[in-house]
C-alpha cells in the first residue's frame, strides 16, 4: 500500500469524502495513540480518550492551515486534550473502588472483617492499596507520611530533614492521616455500596 499522502488527504476530508477520513484516521491512529498512552490520565481509558483526540481534530479539521505539518497540529490536540483531562481529575481527586485490582479489593474487604497478620499476596495488595491512597495526597502530605510511618522517622529527624519546624510537622502528618483514613473510608463505602 503506498503511503498517504496526508495533505491530499486533509483536503479531501474538507470535502466530505468518508474514505479520505478513514485513511486520516488509519494513518493517524498510531501517532495519536502513542501521545495518549505518553500522558494517559489514570482514570480515563485509552480509547475514550483517542476518540475525543480524533472528534477534535475531525471538528476542528477546517481551521487547520497548513503552515505546520500535521502531525505537529494533532499533536498538539492531542497533548492539549490528555492534559485538559487531567486538570479535570485533579480537580476532584478520587480512588474509586473499580480501580482497586482484585487483590486490593479484597484487602479492603478484609481490612474491617480481620484483625490478624495478611498472608504475602494480601500484604503486597495492601502495599499496592496504600500506594495508590498515598498518591491521592499532595506531596508534602505523602512525604509526611512517608518519612514519620514508613521510614519511621522521628519528628526532630523530619525537620532537620525538611527545615519545618515540628508544630508544621505534626500539623501535617495530623492531616494527611486524617486525609488517608478520609479516602480509605470513601473506598469502603463504596464497597459495601456494591
């Protein structure tokens, strides 16, 4: 199959012909899939987000002028579409119990029915669990957390590690656990919700 020519192509798609945008679309799948994956938004799959890339560029098809090759005006789109979207999660942070693997939901399962020590499989879930509400927290909550329960640093060893004063740190770390159980009890809910 010899290769598209994209600026024939680009003209013929402004003229209607559907073959012309089945060809774009072909030639431009890959290039826009790899840009998706490169700043893919946790929450969002890759082929909802390549769709709203494609509805884009098709919408906005008529704007394009040409003085830059195509490739650098879709990824543009594209980069500008992954990005908006995960401003859009960042706005409102959330760990939602479908994006827990098996594993983890059922260390949250077992985390109110079990009192006892996890078996290894559940204590690498409960790892990947903790890791993933730790990444819900802003990093100098994570970095609290962190230091003072992971590494189990004392609070004069965090400020002379960090240059906060201890009230900051104990402050800080008061929050951020009330933060973690806040995202654990939302992920509960929302278990026993099912």
């Amino acid at each position: 199959m010899p290769p598209v020519d994209l600026a024939v192509c680009v003209e013929r798609v402004r003229e209607g012909d559907q073959h012309a945008a089945s060809e774009l679309f072909r030639e431009l799948y890959p290039f826009v899939l790899k840009l998706v994956r490169a700043h893919l938004p946790r929450r969002t799959s890759e082929e909802d987000l390549c769709q709203a890339v494609f509805v884009k560029i098709f919408t906005h098809l008529p704007q394009y002028s040409g003085q830059v090759p195509l490739e650098h005006w879709v990824s543009r789109i594209a980069v500008n579409t992954c990005l908006n979207q995960l401003r859009a999660e960042r706005v409102r942070p959330e760990l939602r119990i479908s994006d827990l693997s098996e594993e983890q939901a059922a260390v949250l399962e077992n985390l109110a029915a079990q009192s006892g020590e996890l078996d290894a499989s559940q204590a690498f879930a409960s790892h990947e669990l903790l890791t993933l509400l730790l990444a819900r927290l802003s990093p100098d909550d994570r970095l609290i957390i962190h230091l003072l329960h992971l590494e189990e640093r004392s609070v004069q060893e965090i400020a002379e590690l960090t240059g906060w004063n201890r009230t900051v740190i104990k402050v800080k770390a008061f929050r951020a656990r009330a933060k973690l159980r806040r995202h654990l009890a939302d992920l509960q809910a929302e278990e026993k919700s099912l």
